[in-house]
C-alpha cells in the first residue's frame, strides 16, 4: 500500500471576529456569539507562517474563522498585508 502526502500547505487557522449577522436559534455556537473583535497583529501572524515555511518547506494556507469573518471591521487591511508574502498561498 502506498500512502500519499496530500497536504500540499501548512495551514494557520486565525480566529478575527465572534460577530455573526444571523444568529440562527439552531446555531451551536449560538451561546458564545458575542460583539468581540480580536486584536489581530497581521505581523505576527506573518511571522509565524514564516516560521512554517522554513521548517516545512511548504506554502502557507491562513485561515479565518470565527463568527462572520467579514464583519471584522479590518478586515480589507488584514487580507491585503497577508497577501503580500510570496509563502503565504491562499487566504
């Protein structure tokens, strides 16, 4: 049998925001739905996936999560600087 390595990227999941716009009563987060912005420092989180690339020699994969990731207020700003890094593949 051989076995593949399918992962093609490291990935950084980076929670931004608690925020949703639904707030659906079937929801199972409904409890911990809340106004709360994360302070996000896209430096560290550059960073980081830095870091990742060196020691895996993989492209990094940077996920956000959270409630409704495109209510977090910096959210525009926060794309564009993590865009920029020729290691960091997808957003």
């Amino acid at each position: 049998m051989t076995i593949f390595n399918l992962d093609n990227n490291a990935v950084i999941k980076v929670r931004v925001t608690d925020r949703c716009n639904f707030k659906c009563p079937y929801c199972i987060r409904r409890q911990f739905i809340t106004d709360y912005d994360y302070d996000i420092d896209p430096k560290e989180i550059d960073r980081i996936a830095y870091e990742m690339y060196c020691n895996t020699g993989k492209r990094v994969k940077i996920d956000l999560i959270g409630g409704e990731v495109t209510l977090y207020p910096r959210i525009q700003e926060l794309v564009d600087e993590l865009s920029a890094p020729e290691y960091i593949e997808k957003i």
